[in-house]
C-alpha cells in the first residue's frame, strides 16, 4: 500500500535527499513515498503566500509514475488547505514526464504554476 508522510526529521530529510539526487533545503517541508520501498521525495516551501515545489525527485532505481504524482497532489492539497492560492514549479525541479502529468502551466514568463482554488474547485 502506498503512503505518502512527512519526514519529521531534518536528518533524515537531508539522508533521503542525498539518496535522491536532490538539493536538500533546511527551510523546505519534505514529505517521502513508500510502498514497502522508498519511492522519492517531495521537498516544498512556502514564501510570501505560494507554495513552491523545490523537487520531487525519485529513488535510485525506481520508476513509479502514479506514486510521484500522488505525492505532488498530496503536497498541493496540504498548500490549499494551508490558505495558498498558487503554486509554483522551481527550475527543473522534477522529470518532465511527471512535470507534463503535474496539473501545472507554463505562463508566459515561462514559469510553470497552478491556481490552486481553482485546481480544487474552491473547496475546503
């Protein structure tokens, strides 16, 4: 079964970080796959009233599409309920599949986001 929870711990968040491949952020939240096995990370923050996804990055060795897009929802609905209205992509912050499947769109400055009221139809 698949779960999607918050790493607690710092020292575990910069641990799985360095197993992924990603820039670990002290000031980010991280929440972490699992289905038995470690699938990825999803390292986020909030400034100035948006959520930013800083990566959302794979496990070695691991291929799991749906897991990872559940992982980035489960993050965008914790930025809604927390009052965020938007929410943006950083650079290269995830493989373009996932990124293609993410719900986020390319503006016209090129930066990749999403209205998160109008993503959960204004429910809370």
């Amino acid at each position: 079964m698949l779960t999607v929870l918050p790493i607690q711990s710092k020292d575990e968040q910069k641990e799985l970080c360095s197993l992924c491949g990603a820039e670990y952020d002290i000031e980010s939240f991280c929440y972490r796959a699992d289905d038995g096995d470690f699938i990825g990370i999803c390292q986020f923050k909030f400034e100035n009233g948006i959520g930013y996804i800083k990566n959302l990055s794979y496990a070695p060795n691991m291929d799991d599409t749906e897991a990872m897009i559940i992982m980035l929802r489960a993050t965008m609905s914790f930025m809604h309920r927390c009052g965020l209205e938007t929410s943006v992509l950083e650079n290269d912050c995830m493989p373009e599949n996932l990124r293609n499947m993410s719900g986020y769109i390319k503006n016209s400055d090129g930066i990749y986001s999403v209205d998160l009221k109008k993503f959960y139809g204004h429910c809370h």
